[in-house]
C-alpha cells in the first residue's frame, strides 16, 4: 500500500523524502532509526522507510488529549491560576 508516483507504486521512501514529509531534517530521521524509534530498511549502508513504516511512527507517536475529571474542571474554574 505505497505512494503512487509516476503510475507506479512507491514502496520506498529515502530519508530526505521522509524528513520532507514529516517536517524533520534527515539528520532527525536518521536519529530516530538509529535509537529505534522509526523502522527502517537498511540495504547496505542507506536507508529506506516503508509507507507503513511511517505510518506506524506517527500511530505510536499521537498524543491524545488529555481527559480531565469534573472535580479538575471545578477546580481549575474556581482557581484561574491553576493549570
């Protein structure tokens, strides 16, 4: 399930493309393959990063909003100061 391009399915993206696409530098990118934290394929010494690879990245790394209690929320109204 990759990126068309050209008519052509996409199956791999470089590290450049996915700085690109995710707002980094590719010095980011790599950082994060090399402490685990985005997979990679690795064909001799370059990188490539698979449509689910990405996806699996940004699923792992979506922070939801936080659910405050009702007593939180009468607090935080009867003190303006409080977070």
């Amino acid at each position: 399930m990759g990126a068309y391009i050209f008519g052509m399915e996409k199956n791999f993206y470089t590290v450049d493309e996915v700085a690109e696409m995710l707002g980094f530098t590719p010095k980011m990118i790599r950082r994060l393959i090399t402490d685990g934290i985005l997979e990679a394929v690795k064909i001799r010494s370059i990188y490539r990063i698979t449509p689910e690879q990405i996806e699996t990245f940004v699923k792992n790394n979506t922070t939801k909003p936080a659910q405050r209690t009702d007593q939180e929320l009468i607090m935080s109204e009867e003190d303006p100061n409080s977070n």
